[in-house]
C-alpha cells in the first residue's frame, strides 16, 4: 500500500472533539522526543506535515491527519516529559486515556520507542495499561540510524525478550529511521493488513 494523498485535518483538546466520520485510525504514542510527528511524516512522505521539534512537548492535541481520503493517522502528545507541570502533565494523560479507550475508529496503536534506550519504566506501564485494557498495540522502535547498523538487531531482540516476561505473546514489531527514510512499507503494510481484517 502506499500513500497517495495526506492531509492536516484537525487538532482536538478532547476525544469528543475528534472528527466525526467513522474512518479506521491509527494513533503514534510515545516518550516526547521519540520521534512521533517525524515518523508520520516519514509515513506519509511529507516534510512538515505533522510539527516536529528537538525540544521534547511539541505536539499537544489529538491531530488527524486524513490519509488517501479514507483512514486516519493521528499524533499524539508525548508521555513523561519530567519538564512539564503535575497540572498540565495530568491533563495530557487524560487526554490519551480517554482518547485511546474510548475511541472506536482506533485500530491499532503504533507504541514508539527510541532503539538506543529500550523501554523505559514508563513505556512498560504503558504497554501493561494497553494489554489490561485490551488495547490492539505493535513497537516501533525508532530513531535506527542513530546505532551502528550491527547493533540494531541484537539491541531490539534484547528489548522484545524483555518484554516475554510478562506477555505471552509478544506484539508486532518495526524497526524505522525517520531520518534515512527506513522501515517505512513495513508500518504500511502492517496498516494496510489490519485494515482488511
Ligand atoms: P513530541 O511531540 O514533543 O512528543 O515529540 P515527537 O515524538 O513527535 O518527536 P519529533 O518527531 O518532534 O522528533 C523529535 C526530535 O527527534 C527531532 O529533532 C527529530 O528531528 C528527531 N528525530 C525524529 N526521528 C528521527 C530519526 O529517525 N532519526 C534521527 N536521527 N532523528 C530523529
Ligand atoms: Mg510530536
């Protein structure tokens, strides 16, 4: 499958505010910084489609994008970003919770992780909160340009054997480089899989 048309939708404070339109999504969740917004645009071959930024916090909303006139990508906001406030940290929480539990287009959720540091404690909780609450997930591990390119392999088979003490049954996995362009009909193709099923 490949994309022939993307385009900004919407940004949205709330779950309820998303659009309307009963279209199958596919949201990036993620440490701020892992590269999210980056990948979509990777994804979507589109330099400044969704905002990038060095400094972690960039992206706030809920933001679809409309892919091929038929099924969405959305950008979330960043978790665990120390610098923000309790207050404004709690909110940015709701805000995914609720979206990811109660929205129903949502198909799947792209769980990005930065290939040199593995999962961080907060990146369990969170893929443990998405098993319990039945939450279809797969890995990206990002940002694969940034290790040399023997170590990619053993890195994340180290991560994913990580992870079988607690799952039985390990989610998919991509390897991407936002950066060298990599990893990009592999996410695709699983999309596109999903989306027939
Ligand atoms: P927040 O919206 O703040 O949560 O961040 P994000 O996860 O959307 O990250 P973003 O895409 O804005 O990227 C953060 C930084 O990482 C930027 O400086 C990007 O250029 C850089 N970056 C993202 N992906 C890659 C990649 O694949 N390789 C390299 N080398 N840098 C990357
Ligand atoms: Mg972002």
């Amino acid at each position: 499958m490949d994309i022939n048309k993307s385009e900004f939708v919407i940004s949205s404070p709330t779950w309820t505010m998303c659009p309307k339109d009963v279209k199958p999504e596919y949201a990036f969740i993620g440490r701020s910084n892992v590269g999210k917004s980056s990948l979509i645009n990777m994804l979507c071959n589109h330099k400044n489609l969704a905002k990038t930024s060095a400094t972690p916090g960039k992206t706030l909303l809920i933001n679809h994008f409309i892919i091929n006139n038929e099924w969405y990508l959305v950008d979330l906001p960043g978790y665990g970003y120390a610098k923000r406030s309790k207050v404004v940290q709690k909110k940015l929480e709701q805000m995914i919770t609720s979206y990811i539990l109660q929205r129903e287009q949502l198909v799947n959720v792209f769980v990005l992780i930065d290939i040199r540091h593995g999962f961080q404690a907060i990146d369990r909780e969170f893929i443990d909160w998405l098993g319990q609450s039945n939450v279809p997930f797969s890995i990206v591990f990002t940002k694969a340009d940034k290790l040399a390119v023997t170590k990619v392999s053993p890195a994340v088979e180290g991560y994913m054997a990580s992870l079988a003490d607690t799952w039985e049954e390990l989610p998919p996995y991509f390897i991407t480089s936002s950066d060298k362009k990599t990893g990009r009909d592999e996410v695709l193709d699983y999309i596109d899989s999903i989306n027939k099923t």
